[in-house]
C-alpha cells in the first residue's frame, strides 16, 4: 500500500471534508478496494447523498435504494460517466463496491466535488445574490435553424390551445415569481437603510438579515457560531487533504492493478483471442475488447456521418445557390431601393454582433455576489476607509448590471424585429397561394 502512514492521513481528510449529512468512513473505502460487498450499500447512499447536493434536489435517508440507486446511475451518465459496469450493477445494491469506487474517484477528479459541496453547504451570513454578466451564446448556437423547418405529419400536431394555455400559465408563474423577488428587494433594502452605519464593518456600513435576526434572537448565535466552527474544521481537512492527494491517487492506481489482476485471471487459459486493432493494450487491460468494440462502432458511425455531412453540405448548397437565383429575380421586380435598405440593416446587425464577439473580454461577473447598501453620502467614507482598511473582494454595481442588462435588452430586440419581419413575409407568401383568402398584416 503506497503512502505508509500517509494513506490514513489523506483519507481521513477526505472523510473529515465531507458535509456531515454524508458519511463515509475510512473502512468504507478499504472493503471497496476489495470489492466487499459490504460496502456497497454504503457506497450507495454516499453517492446518492453527494449528487443530489450537487444538483441541488430534496432527499432522504429512507429513500428506497432502488430510487438511490437509479438516481445515482442517472447522475452519472449525465455528468459523463459512461463505464458500461457500473450501469450494470444489480438495483439491489448487492454488489459492486469496487465500480462505485472508481465512479466516487472520478467525481473528485472531474467535476471537483469536494470544492462544489464546500461552495454549496458554507455558512451564509451576509445577503447574497445571483449575478451572471456572461456572454449568452444561446444566440449563436441556434443561428441558422431556422433556415430548414421540420416536417411534421398529421400525428404530430399539437393543439394551438394547448400551447396558449401553457404559455399563459408560465407567463402567471414569471409574474409571481417576479413580484416575490420585488417583495424580497424591498424588505432588504429596509433592513440594509435602517441599519445603515451600525455594522463594525465600515465597508459594510448595514446588518445582513442573518445578523438581524440575532440581534432579535440572541440565543441563536450558539448554533451559527456551531456552524462556523463545523465550516472551519471541514476546511481544515480540505487543505490536508490538497496536500495528501497524491497519495490517494496512487493509492487508486493500486486498485486498478487489482482489478487488472483479477481480470487476467478469471480469462479461461484456453480460449480463442481474436485479432484487434489494439493488441497491446488487450493484454494488459481487462475492457480492452469492449473498448475495442466501441472504439470500432464509433469509428463506424463516425464514417457515416462523415457521409451525411457531405450529402447535406452538396445539398444545402444547391438549395443556396436556387435561393439566390430566385431571389436575383425577385430584385428585379420588386422595389430595388427598399431592399437595399433592408439588407443594410441585416448587414448592420450582423456588424454589431461580430463586434461584440470580437471586442475585448472583461471580466465577468459569475455566481453569487454580497450586496450592500451604498447611498452618496456613505460613498465618501468608503473611498476614504479604503484607504485604510484592507481592500474588500470585488463586487459589481447594480448600475453596471442594469447597463448590461439593458444592451443585452436591444440586441434581442433587434434580433425580434428581424425575425418578426420574416414571419410577415412568410406569410404573406403564404396568403398569396392562398385562393379566395384574405390575409390583412398586423
């Protein structure tokens, strides 16, 4: 076993690190390695326990452990985790310790599980808020789809009522949602005006609502101060176990040895090995036949796809080329001068959305922000404490979120106007093929 001494030391760190509401214990760990199946329940529920934190769901410890388990096999193909041997594990939870082992390692590895579930579960004493300033590529990525609409058969219509409904139903919900979030505004900004200069904290100035509601009911500051200490010993463990990882890794080498091992040996002596395109790494890794096989299967789709594409670019680029011959014709008959123009302003968006593709990145603002009160008077005091005081960590105004909000807002709204002047063309085209009907625009 690597690490002597050392190995003890990182996972206990690891355990010690862990939300309380996840048990894992070092023995825990030691039967997976060997594959007991004692562990695997426990493996289980560690793993139900941490994903369902990480996609911020509701559980329980009486869930079932089919639930759990089918869950946690869910979670994982959507976080990446395709091994075939994991997803076929018995739903009884009978076995397979050793495959929930390397699943839990490759959370670690991957996604940086212990940082997500300290950033999810820390003590919260200030009123925060989400903030995202990030480029919406929502844009981008759906340009051009519009180009070929689907074809969709008598069965697959929708009734045009039934999707009315539900768009007057999620526009209800919006505005529910927004008049909460309007409450919630306006509660703070009280709280935040009436306290304002009372805080210790001069770059503060204001009492948060969790500071509040001591102040109202001392008695509870015991629990939170239980939290803070509980935060701290878990972030204690943390940076132990940033320095004892390696050890653990290498330790996790040592079990994808044993499994190699035992997968050599459970092969008949006898048996007939057919050629593969990776004879080298057959010999050595037990999955390499069905890494073979997959490899081969995508290479397969991969070609046909390959095929497809081209098929798809021939055609697109025969439709373009009809496209802007039809439409060739169509500037000799219609108005040449308004068409122009309507160009010129498909040209000037298009413009403006490269220069902000092409402008220079400024930092982003991401996550979860602390907001504070800040009126002009107590402006001044900040600009002179800090000078002072140590500088405090980087925030973002309302005012640049509003302005950024706001540019964002137009953007769309020019794509809007654009789309809905296509819309009306198309339906006038429609209407025209149309006998005996009259269509009037809006």
């Amino acid at each position: 076993m690597p690490g002597g001494r050392a190995l003890p030391g990182a996972v206990g760190a690891l355990c010690r690190a862990m939300p309380t509401r996840a048990r894992l214990v070092p023995e825990t760990l030691r039967r997976a390695k060997l594959d007991r199946p004692q562990a695997t329940l426990d493996f289980w529920r560690l793993l139900y326990a941490l994903l369902k934190q990480i996609h911020g769901g509701k559980w329980s410890e009486a869930d079932a452990i089919d639930t759990q388990i089918r869950f946690v096999k869910s979670a994982l193909w959507y976080q990446g985790y395709g091994r075939p041997e994991l997803h076929r594990l018995p739903s009884d939870g009978s076995a397979g310790s050793r495959e929930l082992l390397l699943a839990f390692s490759w959370l670690l590895h991957r996604i940086s599980l212990l940082e997500q579930l300290l950033a999810r579960n820390r003590v919260r004493t200030g009123d925060e808020t989400s903030v995202c300033m990030c480029e919406d590529d929502l844009s981008q990525s759906e340009q051009g789809t519009t180009e070929i609409a689907p074809e969709y058969g008598p069965e697959d219509r929708v009734d045009v009522r039934y999707l009315q409904w539900l768009n007057g139903r999620l526009r209800f919900q919006w505005r529910s949602l927004h008049a909460q979030h309007q409450e919630q505004c306006k509660l703070l900004h009280q709280i935040h005006l009436l306290t304002s200069g009372s805080h210790v904290d001069q770059i503060l100035g204001h009492f948060s609502v969790t500071e509040m509601d001591l102040i109202r009911q001392p008695e509870n500051y015991k629990q939170l101060v239980q939290l803070l200490e509980l935060e701290t010993m878990q972030l204690e463990a943390f940076l132990e176990w940033k320095q004892l990882e390696p050890v653990y890794w290498q330790w996790m080498e040592t079990v994808l040895d044993n499994m190699a091992e035992e997968g050599n040996m459970c092969k008949p002596q006898d048996a007939h090995i057919e050629k593969s395109s990776l004879p080298k790494v057959t010999s050595c890794c037990p999955w390499a036949d069905s890494l073979t096989g997959q490899i081969n299967k995508l290479s397969r789709d991969l070609m046909a796809l390959r095929d497809q594409l081209h098929e798809l670019v021939t055609h697109q680029k025969s439709a373009w080329e009809e496209k802007v011959k039809a439409r060739a014709e169509d500037l000799q008959r219609e108005d040449f001068p308004a068409t122009v123009l309507k160009i010129q302003e498909a040209v000037e968006l298009k413009l403006l959305d490269l220069s902000n593709l092409c402008a220079p990145k400024k930092n982003k603002v991401h996550g979860l922000c602390r907001l504070v009160y800040r009126s002009k008077h107590s402006a001044s005091k900040i600009s002179f404490s800090r000078s002072v005081s140590k500088e405090p960590a980087p925030a973002v105004s309302a005012t640049e979120v509003i302005r950024e909000l706001q540019m964002r807002e137009a953007s769309l709204q020019r794509e809007l106007k654009q789309l809905r002047e296509e819309c009306r063309q198309r339906l006038d085209e429609i209407a025209e093929g149309l006998d005996g009907v009259i269509c009037i625009s809006p």
